[in-house]
C-alpha cells in the first residue's frame, strides 16, 4: 500500500515518501531537475524573468493535473496497481500545489491537494443524516442464521431468494454524500441521526474518489479501517516517539477520523470500503444490492473483493464458512459477515425494526475465549436500582484487553450456568467489548467452591431490596441511595444523553460525596468556586465543564428524556415520546392512556412513565432543570412555531424523481415543518410525494388508500413558493 503519509513511511522504511517534503520545495534545485520541461520555463519566467503568467494556460494544466493525480490515485488506492512510480506522482501533485498556490482562486473543493491535509477545523460540526443510519442484528450461530432465513422468506411468502454476503469491516461507519458527483460532506454515524462532519479527515483518504465518474447525487456508507500491517507500523512509529499507543486497528482509525487537524489524518495510513449506496435523486434505477455494488465500484469506489451474490440458505452459510475460515489471510480486521437480502424490493417488503433493517443481518463469528477463575461475586447498584452479580475474575488477557470483572447478569441466569464463587469459567468478549462468562467448568471443582447468597440489603444505602413481581430483577426501591444517583449523574452526563465532556465517573461520584450534586438538577447549579477544589480539577477544567454544562442546555428533549434515567425508556422510546408531546411537561402530564396511543409504546413503558413523574423526586428536579434554563422542547416554537408547523406529525414518503428540491431538501422541509419522512408505504403514511417516474411505492400507496401527492401540491401544502 502507498499510503499519503509521512509516519508510516517513517515507521516502515518501505513507504513511499509522497508529500513527504512539500514544505521547503520552492527554489530547491533537485525540485528544479524533476520539474518537466513546461514548467521549469515557467518557473524560469516567474522567479527569474518576472514575467506574468498565461492563467489560460495555467488553468488548462491544473485541470489536466487534477485528472491526470485522481487517475493514479484510483489506479493505486482502489484498484491496489500503480502504473506510475511514486516519484512521477509526486511531481505531478507538486506542479498541482504550486500552480494552485499561484492561482489560489482556481482552486475547487475537489483538487486532489487537498488530500494532502488542510486548514485544521476548530470544532467538529453536526451532520444530520438524511436517513437513519441503522446497525444490524447479530447472529453467533449457523442456526441462529438459518432462522433469520426463514423468517425472511416466512415474511415475503416465498421459498427462494437470493442474498448478497459481505465481510463485516471492523472499522468505524462512515457516509459520505456527493452532489453531482463531487464529494461534499462525509459524516460518522454518530447516534445514527446525527453525526460528526469529519470531511476535512475523510478526503485524505487515498481510496475515496473526491469525483466521481458519473455526475450523481448520492450517499455513499461504507467503513473506515487501517490495516493490520500498518496498524502495526503506526504503533511502532508511536512508541519509538513515546507516544501512547493505539489498542487496536479500530481504535486507531477512529482516533485518526477524529483529528481537528486533517494533516495529522493525512500522515495515518486509512483505508476504507463501501458498501450502501442511497439514490438520492431515484436517478439510478437500481434494483438490487448486488447492482449497487457493482455501481458504487464503477462510479470509482472501493468495493470489497470478497463479496458475493448467494442463493438460498446453503450458499449463505457456506459463504459464511469460507469466510471465518480465511478471516486471518484478509490483510485488514473483519468481524464477521453481512448477509442483505438482494432484491431492494424485497427488502422494502421486510422493512426495519426500531434499530435494525429485517432484510440484513451481521454474521458474528465467535471470538477469542480465554480460562480464568471466579475470585469473589459482588453487586452493582444500577441507575434504575436493579443489582447486578459481577464476577471478579483473576485478570486475564482477553481480545486485547485486561478484563479484571465480568456481569453475571441476574440471579436466575446465575441458577441456569450454575455459578459457584472459586469456579473455572470461560470468558468471551460479547460483541467483542463486554466480557461475559459463557460456561461454567462442573467438572474442575474441587468441593471449596462456595454458593452466592444475594445480600438482603442494598451494598450502598442498606435499604432492603426487592423482587417486584413480575421481574426478574432484584431492585433497591430507595430512589435516594448514592449508588443510584451517582450512576443516574454518569448517565445524565453520558454522549448519547445530555454529552456534557468531562463528567465521567469519577467525578460524579466526586460531586455527590462532596455533597455538591445531589441530582441531575444541582448539576446546573455548579459554580467555578465549588469545583476547583475538587481532587484533580483545575481551573481550567472547571472551566471546561462549565461550558459544556452549558451547553447541553440546549440539547433537544429526547436527549433530556433519555437523560432521566426512566426505567424503559430508551434512546429511542426518548424520540418517540420527545417527538409527540414536543415539551417536557406536556410528557408529565401524559397518562398512560395517551401514552400507549403512541407506536411502539407498551403498558410497561407507560406505566413507567407516570410513574416517574409522579414523584415528588421528579417535581424537584425539573423545577431546578427549569430555573437552570435547560432546554424542554424537541422543536423551539420559534423554529417550529405554530405557523412554521404546517405538517405537523404528518408522515411522508417519497418516490421517483422531483424536479425542484432533491431528496435531501424535502426532508429538511418536511422535518423543519413538523412532519417525518419514512422509506417504505404503511397504514401510518399520510402523503406519498410522487415527482416523475415513481417507483412501486406509488401502487402500493394506492393499495394502501394513502393520498398521492405532485410536488406543486406539496410546495402548496408546505407553503413554499410554487
Ligand atoms: S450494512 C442498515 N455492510 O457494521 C445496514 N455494515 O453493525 C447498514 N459494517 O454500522 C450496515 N461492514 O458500519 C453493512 N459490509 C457491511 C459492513 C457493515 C461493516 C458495519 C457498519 C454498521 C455496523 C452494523
């Protein structure tokens, strides 16, 4: 691989040094005998004769150049077969940068210079995603895979169907989004609504096309990743400059896309592959997973070799098999494999659950399992008060880390293993993260095993517990007990909560022992005074969480909702909630008939709600919430006032191709007028928006009885200028 990088050249010696010296180049002699012959009369005419240049001709180069670099960029990057030696790369970018630095106005977003890092950013901006990027549901058995190939041909009402298999790239998600065939704005996944806009880092990546090869609009998914060679190299370069090092190739990626400055992303050996492809203008005609793969290849992406089009179940799971058995000859990390039911038809057919397509599903293949012993069993107080068994292990290495402690869940699941304190168990990372015991050795006991009594009393508040009927949960009732509060201020503080930076667990516990924050709501109450006398705060971290205190005043309420710490209500039950009451109180005033109105809202969710706003607790800490100023809309009336909510709750689909906005635009609309887009007809759509061509969508909004619409009916509707 020739990566753009000066530490992997540095670490592995046999790098080529491709930007290695661009700073000092300008008069350098040797720069001058590389140089062609044009451009040395050039440079001749300009710094010695002082003759004005001939922009035309200037111009006509810079173009020839940037086409002449994206080509063997391709030929390298993508297709991994150079036809030019990476010095005659590095002359032509040379006579790129310095023609651009003489005519700075013609230089356009997708000049491939630009990939050799720019201006850093001062902070990462928000990237909302057009459409949710979703995660998958596993699968950790070949039985458990043959189910999710039942089910799928159970739902579609036939036998046979064909899939697409693909390696499961263990690196960070990325999307990037083209207009016109111009690379734009690429984003992480983020909470899958919202990501991080990371475009600065991503188009230094030598295998994303900054062009296209066709003029289109769209949204490219794919993964980011480091090799594991150059992982490798990284880390020795690292440790020979006493830098700390990465823990593995997924960590350095994530580490490197998440740079202020893209010239340090520049110098990291980054890879990536592609594997969604969203038709943003219905303008591709695409049909199925396998078409779109091969045309995200031919607009000049880099597709993984090892994908295949299987039919049926056998071939799915012989695919499967081939490629854990061949996991360690890929040069990159894979964690399993990605099985997408072909036809894009089909898979609308599926639809989605609340997280994850029915049409895909991640084929994990079984992780590294390692022996240890059950020191000690002690439990954990949870945020909503359920206590948690937690094994303390004799440290063991397990899939690059030391695991100290694993959950033994609850009570039941521990009578179900067996589990004995002094017991040999095998430990596996769930998901590759969490350690979990997966089997209990019976036969290695030697009678000094000795039996887990759940304690009577809660280990922090020593209130008794409870085993609420119907749960299986043993809970500590006492909504005041440290642990509880101080796991609620962690979550509160959390990235997908309220993400206030620098308020992890330490200094939670820190606040409440100190007496400072008693709930969420004292949080907003901190002044600079009481925390730079906390261990380990100095003032300029207390300034820092100030200001991300205030911050997250702002946060929409989903997140606030979220934060709460509401037994069952999750990030995503958050949104449902946050996204129909539109107010805090307007949620603590919901009963549980209104809530259970709601989609996805069960009488456990409901009941939990009230509950929780029942208490008095609760009274206290939105009332200093509310003081505090924090913010209990989901939509301000000021951006979304009565007015300006035109669609309120009104639930659009679109289909076929429109001829004023492109989807993107119309989802902005549609979202900042109230109303939600969904990507398949149900009973729940009210418009079907058909601009020309439609697709299928339009037959079965008329199975459906759902109102079509043309785009002029909707600019009328949205109160747009026709
Ligand atoms: S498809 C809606 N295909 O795995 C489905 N994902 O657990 C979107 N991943 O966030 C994902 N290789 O970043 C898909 N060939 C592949 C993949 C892949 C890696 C990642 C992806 C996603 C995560 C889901």
């Amino acid at each position: 691989m020739r990566p753009l990088n000066r530490v992997a050249s540095a670490a592995g010696g046999s790098f080529a040094t491709r930007f290695f010296s661009l700073g000092g180049f300008r008069g350098e002699e040797k720069e001058l005998r590389d140089m062609s012959f044009c451009r040395k009369l050039r440079y001749n005419k300009l710094y010695k004769g002082g003759i004005t240049l001939d922009k035309k001709t200037d111009a006509k180069r810079i173009e020839e150049l940037r086409d002449l670099i994206d080509e063997h960029n391709y030929y390298y990057h993508v297709l991994d077969s150079p036809r030019i030696s990476d010095r005659e790369f590095d002359r032509l970018m040379r006579e790129l940068l310095e023609l651009e630095e003489m005519h700075p106005d013609l230089v356009v977003p997708h000049s491939p210079s630009r990939r050799v890092g720019g201006k850093p950013v001062s902070e990462f901006e928000e990237a909302r995603h057009a459409v949710p990027m979703l995660s998958l549901d596993n699968v950790f058995s070949e039985t458990e895979l043959e189910e999710f190939c039942r089910r799928a041909g159970r739902n579609l009402g036939r036998d046979h169907f064909s899939l697409v298999g693909e390696p499961k790239i263990d690196g960070l998600a990325v999307s990037l989004y083209y207009e016109g065939g111009v690379f734009h704005r690429g984003a992480t996944r983020g909470d899958g609504y919202t990501g991080e806009d990371i475009t600065h880092n991503l188009v230094t990546i030598g295998s994303l096309p900054l062009r296209l090869k066709e003029e289109v609009t769209i949204e490219a998914r794919g993964e980011v990743f480091i090799s594991r060679e150059n992982f490798l190299k990284l880390n020795r370069a690292r440790e020979k400059e006493s830098l700390p090092l990465f823990a593995n190739p997924r960590n350095a990626a994530a580490g490197s896309l998440r740079q202020l400055d893209p010239a340090v992303a520049a110098k990291r050996p980054l890879d990536m592959f592609v594997f969604s492809l969203l038709d943003l203008e219905g303008e591709l005609g695409l049909q199925s997973q396998w078409q779109a793969l091969q045309r995200l290849q031919g607009l000049g992406f880099k597709v993984n070799p090892h994908v295949s089009l299987l039919q049926g179940i056998s071939e799915a799971l012989e695919y499967c098999r081939g490629l854990e058995e061949r996991r360690r000859e890929l040069s990159y990390e894979i964690d399993g494999a990605v099985l997408k039911v072909n036809e894009f038809e089909l898979q609308r057919s599926l639809g989605f659950t609340s997280r994850a397509p029915r049409w895909a599903v991640a084929y994990k293949f079984s992780s590294e399992e390692q022996l240890t012993r059950i020191e000690d069993i002690q439990v954990s107080v949870g945020r909503t008060g359920v206590i948690t068994p937690v094994a303390l292990l004799e440290p063991v290495f397990l899939s690059g880390s030391l695991v100290k402690r694993a959950s033994l869940h609850n009570l039941q699941l521990m009578e179900e293993k067996d589990v004995k304190i002094g017991d040999r168990v095998v430990l596996h990372k769930a998901g590759d993260v969490i350690p979990e015991v997966v089997e209990v050795l019976h036969k290695e006991r030697d009678g000094n095993e000795k039996h887990f009594q759940m304690p009577p009393h809660c280990p922090s508040c020593c209130s008794e517990l409870k085993n609420l009927p119907g749960e299986v949960a043993i809970r500590c009732i006492n909504p005041a007990c440290p642990a509880q509060v101080v796991e609620r201020i962690i979550h509160f503080a959390s990235r997908s909560a309220m993400d206030i930076a620098g308020l992890g667990e330490a200094l939670a516990a820190q606040l409440y022992e100190t007496g400072l924050v008693r709930d969420v709501g004292d949080l907003y109450s901190l002044r600079k005074s009481d925390l730079v006398n906390l261990e380990r705060m100095g003032e300029k971290s207390a300034e820092n969480l100030l200001a991300a205190l205030e911050k997250s005043k702002e946060n929409p309420l989903h997140r606030l909702l979220f934060g709460l710490s509401i037994r069952f209500v999750g990030e995503r039950v958050a949104r449902i909630i946050a996204a129909h009451f539109n107010h805090l109180q307007a949620v603590a005033a919901a009963s549980c008939e209104e809530l259970l109105l709601l989609e996805e809202i069960g009488p456990k969710i409901a009941a939990s709600v009230t509950e929780f706003f029942k208490q008095p607790e609760t009274g206290a800490v939105l009332r200093k919430l509310e003081e505090a100023g924090v913010n209990f809309f989901e939509h301000r009336p000021e951006v979304a006032g009565e007015e300006g909510e035109s669609l309120r709750d009104r639930v659009f689909v679109l289909t076929g191709t429109l001829q004023n906005f492109t989807r993107a635009e119309i989802k902005e609309i549609i979202e900042a007028k109230g109303g939600r887009v969904a990507g398949s007809v149900s009973r729940n759509t009210d418009y079907l928006l058909s601009g020309d061509n439609p697709g299928s969508k339009l037959q079965k909004a008329e199975e459906w009885g759902v109102k079509v619409i043309t785009e002029s009916e909707f600019q009328k509707m949205a109160d747009l200028e026709p």
